[in-house]
C-alpha cells in the first residue's frame, strides 16, 4: 500500500461530496446533518453509488462498475479532505486490500510529512 490509495480516496471523497452538496445543499456546515434524510442513488462522473445517512455521517457504496467501493464519511461529510484512518481502512478493504487499523495510521502519518 502506498500513498496511492490516500489520494485515490481523497479523490473519491471530494466527487461525492460535491454530488452530495449539489443534491443537498443543506448538508453545507450542518456537522451533526439534523435535519436532513439521505438515502439517494447517484451518479458521480459514470459510476453508480448509492449514499446512505448514518449518525452524522453518510455511507457511499458504489454500486457500478465493481468493485463495490465503500466511501464512509462518517464526519465532515462537507469537507471532502477530512481523512481518518477508518476511512482508509474501509476503503482499502472494499478495494479487496486488507489493512489494519495501525496500517492505517501509519499511511496517513507518511502521506502528511509527505
């Protein structure tokens, strides 16, 4: 695994959330989403993915082409260049690569002194 995969789910980050926002504009600074009922299918630059609200957050799982990519935006679901290591580990394991969570930070550890 390589810095690759941080700045593949950085992208992917930023398209959903622009679609999200563009759909929803309401979801722009509500950090806790009240209010707002997200369960929707998208379409992001030719792939199919379906958002899901959870908590403060919004579960994205592409649904074509496969693989089924999972984008978890758990929290700041307005600022696509949040990143944690949950959200790397999710994406890396949707991508058929497991990573465990200290894997994680330590990818993104390398990627910030980048």
């Amino acid at each position: 695994m390589n810095d690759a995969l941080i700045q593949e789910l950085l992208e992917c980050q930023r398209r959903l959330s622009a679609a999200l926002l563009q759909r929803y504009p309401e979801v722009q600074g509500n950090k806790w989403l009240l209010g707002v009922q997200i369960a929707e299918d998208l379409e992001v630059h030719g792939e199919h993915w379906a958002a899901q609200k959870h908590g403060s957050g919004v579960v994205f799982t592409r649904q074509a082409p496969v693989p089924h990519l999972v984008v978890d935006m758990h929290t700041a679901v307005s600022d696509p260049e949040v990143i944690d290591p949950w959200r790397v580990q999710q994406f890396a394991e949707s991508k058929g690569q497991p990573l465990r969570y200290d894997e994680a930070e330590s990818l993104l550890y390398r990627a910030s002194m980048g």
